[in-house]
C-alpha cells in the first residue's frame, strides 16, 4: 500500500514537472527560436571559413565555437563547399564557400 502512495506521489511530481517545462517553453519560444537561429548561422559561418579558407578539418573547427554552444551541430558537404549547421528540431542554417568573397550564409526566409 505504501509503496503505491509513493509510485502516485512520484507520477505526481514528474507530471507536475513536465506541465512546467512545457509552460516555460511556451513562454520563452522567441527568445529560444532566435538564440538557436543565431547560434547556428554563427556555428555554420565560422565552420566554414575554418574548413575552406583555413583548411583545417571539421572537427577541429568546433574549437573555435564560443562556450555554450555544444547543441550546435556540423554537417560537412565537401562536394558543394559547404557547412550546415543545426540545432536539433529548432534551427538550421548553411554558408557555403564562394571564390573571391569567402563563406556567404544563404538567405534567410523569414
């Protein structure tokens, strides 16, 4: 008996956290969409000078994010020159190399 009063009282609390969760996602959705999307137009330029212009590998381009940014991931497409940044589910962004003017982010569409 004990023992299904606390599984209830658990089930509770875990509910009650997840309500919250999703609340203060709600609320600060702007504010998270525009950090992701900044975040991964900087990872996706930064990548790519790094990659094509600097000529070092990807993986040692992630040394030149700032702190904070290890949800930002890398995709490499060495055939078209270009970096795809991405934050799961919430952002992505590419910049790709161009001769004689460096690593261009493509338009955004808003």
């Amino acid at each position: 008996m004990a023992t299904a009063i606390r599984r209830n009282k658990a089930r509770g609390v875990v509910a009650v956290l997840v309500v919250a969760l999703v609340m203060a996602g709600v609320y600060y959705r702007t504010t998270i969409a525009g950090y992701s999307r900044t975040g991964a137009a900087f990872g996706a330029r930064t990548a790519c000078a790094c990659r094509y212009i600097a000529g070092r590998s990807l993986g040692d381009c992630k040394k030149d994010f700032e702190p904070g940014m290890q949800v930002v991931f890398l995709r490499d497409d060495a055939e078209d020159r270009r970096v795809r940044d991405y934050v799961p589910l919430l952002a992505s962004e590419t910049a790709r190399f161009k001769p004689g003017y460096g690593c261009l982010l493509d338009p955004w569409k808003t």
